[in-house]
C-alpha cells in the first residue's frame, strides 16, 4: 500500500484551509523562513511552546529511550492539538528531517503512532526532507521556495554571529536584539518582493548590517569565549538547551555558534563523499552543484565581515574539511558527523578554546563525534576546555548549570593564569 493510503496526506486543497504547525529550532532563522512559506501560500505556525508540560506530553506519547528532541518536538505538536489553541481538523502537522541514518529519521513514525493514540489519527503530517522519504500532494519546494529558504539561513547565520558578539558588551542592554530585529523585519520585506537574494543585494544588505552592529555603543572586557557545538537541535533551541545561549552570556561569557549553513553545506557534501569514497554516484552532480553555490554564499558573507577586524568569522567550508581530517576521517557522516569534531577544532583555533558541546542522552552519532572526540583535541589542543553535557528527560537542569559554571570556572583560571 502506499502512503497516501495508510495516512491522511495533505493536500492541494488543504493548502488554503490548514494551517501547518512546524516546531521552532532556530528562532532567528525560522522567522525569515516563515514570510517564505507564506509568500507561497501557505498558512505556518512556529510552535513556541516549552516547560515541563511539554516534556511530559512527549513522554505521554513517545518512548523515554528515545531521541530527547523527538519527545520534544511531538510533544510540542500534540500539545498544540490538545491545547485548544487550534482546530485539529484545519492543522497539519511538519517535521524536517536530514534523512540520515539516525533516530531523527524517525521522527514522523513516532509522531504517527502518538497521533493515534492520541485521538488525532485524521492529522496530517508533512515530512519536510531532501531524501525522498516521503511526498505530499499539496505541499511542494518550489525552486523559487528552495532559493529563498537557502537565503533565509544565510541572513539568520550573520545576524546571529553578530547578535552574539556585540550582545555581551553593549553599554545599552538591549541594543543587539533591537538591531537584529529591525533587520528581520527588512529582510523579511525584501524576500516578499523577490529582493535581497541575490550576490550583490546580499553583499549590500551584509555590508549594513555588519556597519551597524559595529557602530552599536560597547565596552568590551575581558570574558572568557565559549563556543557551542553538538546536535542540530539542541544546539539552536533555547527549549531543548534550557535556555543555554542566555545562561553563558548572564554568566559573563562571550558566546560563539557555528551557523546552519555549516550543516547545510555538510549534508549537501555527503553526495561527494559517497563518490570519493564507495565510487557511489547517484548524489555526485547535484552534491557538486549545491555545494559550490552554498559556498559562494558563505564567501560574501566572510568577504564582507574581513572588513570588520572586530568580528570573529567562521573559517570556509573547505578549510574546514581539511582541519577535520586531521581528527575524523570525513567518511563519518551519521549524525552532525565529522563536522561536529572539525567545529571545535576551528572554534578553539580561532580563540573559542572553551566549548560546550550539547547533545541528546543516548545520541550515538554524537557522543562518538563529540564527547568521544575531547581526548584527542585536548592532546592537539593543550589550553582547550570542553564541556559535554546530556539533555533529557531526567536530566535536571541544576546539574546541567554547575557542570558549565565548572567550565568557565577553569576558564577564569585560564585567564588569570
């Protein structure tokens, strides 16, 4: 039987009845996203819903064994049904999945069965992926959408990278998100008008943003720099990190994290590596021309911030790959891959030597590419200070917290020392 048989597909009809509920990971990012979908006449809801009556829905429905972001996510999704908050028969539900060989994967099988036992089997659900996984009727990825959504993760990783190194010594708190915000608001008016997407309104539109973050009234101190790594979700997330970004910089840190587009031009060169590796060929063309157009991105965006000694900007893709080979071979690609083990690399290279590297409790992938890579880089990297922490269910955030005041605890010695 196909799909479409066993499970409620969204269709074309329901593009101007249904609202699609999608979980919010990058706020920023997700934000400019949003006008995106819209443009293309979809009704999107970002679900912002967390605390502890979240966590609980997800466990009501999903394993405790499995994925922590998986109980998270469905259980933001199933809350927002149970809620009241919408009608259940004019929703439709959205996951994105990398369809790699993870539990992420199975996000959508998992969120099925809760529906179900949930009462909400007549819900659809929307598989957002590039791995074929599955496909809806009524909701495609247009060329145009493709474009722009690849924009909009390039606009979120340079306001982010700068929100995060002016916010923690502006004089007039504030002033960081102030801008960011102003600038989501342009943005999101240009991508409605098709403007903004292209090598030199990017590079016009990078220019003021960087000129304007620069001209934002600061102090700087010395704070020890904190760089943060792990899995995709609870690396972005503020609900599946417990608010991490926000705690580091209360604490007195300076905060670093590598962008999207990393992962984006990571999970595009796969196709490349199968071929280099195995002699696969059926990813090879498109992996080829994806990347070279991700990266061309990536060098606007570093070309311009070389012109604002200021601020710190990731190291090219290419670079990156050749600084990982001396830790991981790039074969490695399960999970964020040999990519998380290259980002700490690059993060304590470029002066981020303490590091908190997030992942999943239970998250095989990661744990080998992160906590199992430390020994190795603290023996490359002598002053280098990581931090692995676990989110779970049952893991409190209180033990959470201290374990990182001990890092910067040990960063403080560094900077004295």
């Amino acid at each position: 039987m196909e799909l479409s048989e066993k499970y409620p597909e969204f269709t074309a009809e329901m593009k101007k009845t249904h609202t699609i509920l999608i979980p919010n990971a990058l706020p920023v990012h997700f934000s400019l996203m949003e006008s995106v979908l819209q443009e293309e006449g979809y009704k999107v809801d970002f679900l912002n819903y967390d605390g502890q009556k979240i966590i609980d829905t997800g466990l009501k429905y999903v394993h405790n064994d499995a994925c922590y972001p998986a109980i998270i996510v469905i259980g933001q999704l199933i809350y927002a049904l149970e809620s009241g908050d919408y009608d259940p028969h004019k929703t439709a539900l959205m996951l994105y999945q990398t369809g790699g060989g993870c539990r992420a994967s199975n996000y959508v099988h998992l969120l099925r069965k809760g529906l179900k036992q949930a009462g909400f089997e007549y819900v659809p659900v929307v598989s957002l992926n590039f791995g074929g996984i599955e496909h809806n009727s009524g909701f495609s990825v247009t060329p145009m959408m493709f474009l722009k959504g690849l924009i909009t993760w390039l606009y979120g990783d340079f306001l982010m990278l700068l929100y995060n190194q002016v916010r923690p010594y502006e004089v007039r708190k504030g002033d960081a998100k102030r801008l960011m915000e102003r600038w989501r608001k342009i943005l999101i008016e240009q991508l409605r008008h098709n403007k903004g997407i292209m090598g030199h309104s990017i590079r016009k539109n990078f220019r003021a943003i960087a000129k304007e973050y620069s001209e934002i009234d600061v102090k700087y101190e010395n704070k020890p720099k904190v760089g943060i790594v792990g899995e995709i979700y609870v690396k972005y997330a503020d609900f599946g990190n417990n608010h991490l970004h926000d705690f580091l910089v209360d604490q007195g840190a300076e905060i670093v994290v590598p962008g999207i587009l990393g992962f984006a031009l990571y999970s595009l060169n796969i196709g490349k590596e199968n071929y280099h590796m195995y002699g696969d060929k059926s990813g090879l063309w498109f992996a080829r021309i994806a990347v070279a157009y991700v990266e061309s991105l990536e060098r606007s965006m570093i070309s311009v911030l070389k012109h604002f000694k200021q601020f710190y900007h990731p190291m090219p893709f290419s670079k990156l790959k050749k600084l990982g080979e001396k830790h991981i071979s790039r074969g490695v690609c399960m999970g964020e891959g040999w990519l998380l083990t290259a980002e700490m690399a690059e993060l304590i290279e470029n002066g981020y030597q303490n590091i908190v590297c997030v992942q999943p409790f239970g998250c095989l992938p990661n744990h080998i590419v992160g906590r199992g890579k430390i020994r190795e880089l603290k023996a490359a990297y002598p002053d280098a200070n990581i931090c692995p922490i676990d989110y779970d269910p049952g893991a409190t955030r209180v033990n959470q917290e201290n374990r990182i005041k001990l890092m910067l605890a040990v960063a403080g010695e560094q900077m004295a020392g």
